[in-house]
C-alpha cells in the first residue's frame, strides 16, 4: 500500500503539479534548437521550403525581417509562403505571394532587444508567448536579417484537468486493487511464516509435527528444510547427551569411587604398611588409567559426531596403515604370549583420513586383544575385492551371542564389555562412524566358543 500511494503521489506531481512547468521548459528549449538550426541553413537557396517545414513540425510562428522590421519571410503551422519584398526586388515582386501575416505585437520589444544585444540575439516571454531570435544572413538578403522565433505557452491548461479526472479513478481503483492484492499476499505469505516460526519454536523436541504449505516460496521450502535437518541434529544431540549422562555416569563413578576409596584407605590404614601402601597406590593408577581412557574415548567420539565439521581427505597407503598399527601390537602384546597373524596385501590405496583409519583398525585390534581366547592368537588381514578394501580382525574367544551381536556397533552398548573387558562403550561406534565418514560398511560374524571376525570394507582409490 505504501508503494501505490508512493508511485501515485509521483504520478500526481508529475502529470498535474510540475507538467505545466516541465512541458513549458521543453518547450523554450526545442525554441532555441529551431532557431539555431534555422541559422546554420539561412545562406542555402531551399531555406524558406526548410522554414515552412520545420515550423509545421514544432507548431511554431517565424518571421524574417530586416533591421527596419520589414518582413522578408514568414510561416507558421498553418500556412506557408508568405514573404515580403526584398529590398533589391522589384515593386511587384511581392504580389506574386500571398499576403504575408502581421508582425506580433511584441516584435519592436523584440527588436529593440535584439539591436541592444552585443551578441545578436535575444528572448522574451510572458505567461503565454516565449519569443528568441537572433541576427542572421539570409538568402538573397545582402544585409543581416532578423530571425524572430515564437510559440506559445501554457497550452496544456485542458489536458491537465483531463489527467486529473483520469488520474483520480486510476488511483482509486489501483489502490483498491492493491489493498486486495497485498491481502491476500500478506495472508498467503503469513502462513507458511508463522507455521516456520511455530517449528523454529520446537527444535530439538519431540513434538515438533507443524504442518508445513508447502509450494509457496522456493525460499522459504528451503527454510522448511533447513529447519528440518537441524531438529534432527539437535534431536541427535540430546539424545547423545541423555546417552552420555545415563551410560557414562555409571563408568565415571565407579573408577572414581575407587579411587577415593582407597586414597582413603592409605590414608586412614595402609600408609605405615609399605607393601599394602604400594597395591593400593597400584590400584588408584589402574583406575586413574582407566578414567583417562573413558574421557578420551568420550572426547574422540564427540568430535566424530560433529557432522558439520569436514575431514581432510587424501591419499592413504591403507595397507602401511594397517601394518603399522599390527607392529605396534606386536611389540607391546608379543612379551605376553600374544600372536597377530598378518595377510596383508601391499599396494592398496584409498583416499581418506589417515589419523582416524588408524584408529579404527586400532580400536578393532584393542578390541580383539580384550577378548582372544586362550590361545592369544588375533588375525589381521587386508585384501582387494571387487573394488573393495577389506580389512578383518578375528580372535579365537568366547564369541558373541546372536542376539548381542545386532548392536555390537551401537554406542554405550555396555553388554558387548564382556566380564568388563572394555573401557567405555564406545570403541566399536568409534569404528563405525570413522567408516560411515568414509563411506565404507562394517560387519561382525561370531560363533559361541569359536571366535568371533570384524571386517572394515572401504572403497579402493
């Protein structure tokens, strides 16, 4: 509505207040152009044909007198060839021509004007006529002549008042039109807003279903979308940190249980006993160890689980990454009677993080070390197929029962830490979510009493 009546206001002035006054400006100037160009043609033998021509066209009176103000040549918008006698004419010359128009009644102002002008031309005007003329050579003239230039002004008086009228029902009727038209926008347009701003309301909740219309602005479809994708990331979010408060609570606690429960029993019992001081003091390092372990873990997955965040991804020579995280197993669970079993193939490559690979395969072979059986022995291998990199770790122990094996990637699934035999929970999902941003798939087999096999498979470069 502000916009109609801003262009209508404009319109307004325009065609009613400033027209009288712009259509006047343009006329005195196309004035001095016709007489300029008069000018420059005078000398030419065609320049009363050019005369009759151009005062036609621009609706305009021309005279041609010499200094004396006798009229050489006159015309108008109406008729042509009116022209006086020259001064080495003979005296019946002129009667071979119509009778040339009278002088205005300006024209001795005019000339007077235009003889006390150093420059040769001059103008006047009044509320009605604008005149301007200048000193000029004309043909077959031998002395200078005087061009006299007028028109008329004011002449848009009627058609003024017959724009107001029009103007005044275009304005009504565009500002009912627009009053309707923004109605319905602001109507059409509100909807989808405040049901936007209903669902901005609810990110993150569970009751988040606002109906959506769906079609009206592709900008605010996109909006629809956004909103949607970032209430499943806030849903994601809580449900993680309900996970974290519900699942970890329990393993920080315990570790911190003893731990104070046995700073206070060497400070309270054991501190004079050197050798009971020592196991005890043992136990709090183990402990402590095992807490450092559960916040990093923490720590590692919930940088994982910041999808915004992009990993670099190069070129990884997956079977020296793998091979290095089996030689430092090696050499720190070989003393133990541990024995890691390679089929490694050489050469194969993948585009991926080489850090975060590392650590799947080091969580997979940490995981396979907790739980080997009796004989130690843990299989690492690495073979192409069909496109694929696959990696597997196996173990000879215990194995995993069926039903616990649907949610062995699952995180904080605190069953697959048999006999409490894991840290956190969370080593698998680390896994899983290194492989998910590599766009691989895990799998797990077991059999109870047999063993049990993990495999990692990722796309070769």
């Amino acid at each position: 509505m502000f916009f109609a009546v801003v262009i209508f206001t404009v319109l307004w002035l325009l065609q009613t207040v400033f027209l009288q006054e712009f259509y006047n400006g343009m006329i005195i100037r196309n004035t001095v152009k016709v007489a300029d160009r008069i000018a420059s043609e005078s000398q030419s033998s065609g320049i009363t044909s050019y005369i009759d021509d151009i005062s036609r066209k621009n609706s305009i009176l021309v005279f041609v007198t010499d200094t004396d103000g006798n009229i050489i040549y006159s015309s108008d918008e109406y008729k042509k060839g009116h022209r006086g006698r020259l001064r080495n004419e003979p005296t019946d010359f002129k009667n071979e021509y119509h009778q040339y128009r009278e002088l205005p009644e300006n024209y001795s102002e005019f000339l007077s004007a235009v003889k006390a002008s150093g420059s040769g031309e001059a103008e006047l005007q009044s509320d009605d006529v604008y005149v301007y003329g200048k000193l000029i050579d004309f043909y077959g003239s031998d002395e200078k002549a005087v061009l006299y230039v007028g028109t008329t002004l004011n002449a848009v008086g009627s058609t003024a008042r017959i724009i107001r009228i029009q103007l005044m029902w275009v304005t009504l009727l565009s500002i009912v039109i627009a009053f309707v038209l923004a109605l319905f926008m602001s109507k059409s347009f509100s909807k989808p807003v405040s049901q936007l701003n209903e669902k901005a309301h609810k990110l993150g909740e569970n009751d988040d279903d606002v109906d959506f219309c769906k079609g009206f602005c592709t900008e605010l479809d996109e909006l629809n979308k956004n909103l949607d994708t970032t209430s499943e990331k806030l849903k994601k979010s809580k449900e993680f940190q309900n996970e974290l408060l519900a699942n970890v609570s329990h393993d920080l606690r315990t570790p911190l249980t003893m731990i104070k429960g046995y700073a206070e029993m060497i400070r309270d019992i054991s501190r004079e006993d050197e050798k009971q001081c020592a196991e005890d003091v043992a136990v709090i390092v183990e402990e402590t160890d095992r807490l450092t372990a559960l916040v990093n873990e923490i720590l590692e997955y919930s940088e994982l689980q910041m999808y915004d965040s992009e990993n670099v991804m190069n070129d990884v020579d997956l079977s020296e990454t793998v091979s290095s995280v089996a030689d430092s197993f090696g050499n720190l669970y070989s003393k133990d009677g541990y024995v890691f079993e390679r089929n490694i193939a050489d050469g194969v490559h993948i585009k991926g993080n080489v850090s975060r690979l590392q650590r799947a395969v080091y969580n997979l072979l940490d995981n396979a070390v907790r739980h080997a059986g009796e004989d130690k022995w843990v299989g690492i291998s690495l073979k192409p197929d069909k496109g694929k990199a696959i990696i597997e770790i196996s173990d000879h122990g215990s194995g995993i029962a069926p039903d616990e094996l649907e949610h062995i990637w699952d995180r904080y699934y605190t069953k697959r830490q048999r006999n409490g035999k894991g840290v956190s929970g969370l080593g698998l999902a680390i896994v899983k979510q290194i492989v998910s941003q590599h766009n691989g798939v895990c799998n797990a087999g077991s059999e109870i009493g047999t063993g049990s096999v993990f495999s990692i498979g990722l796309n070769v470069k």
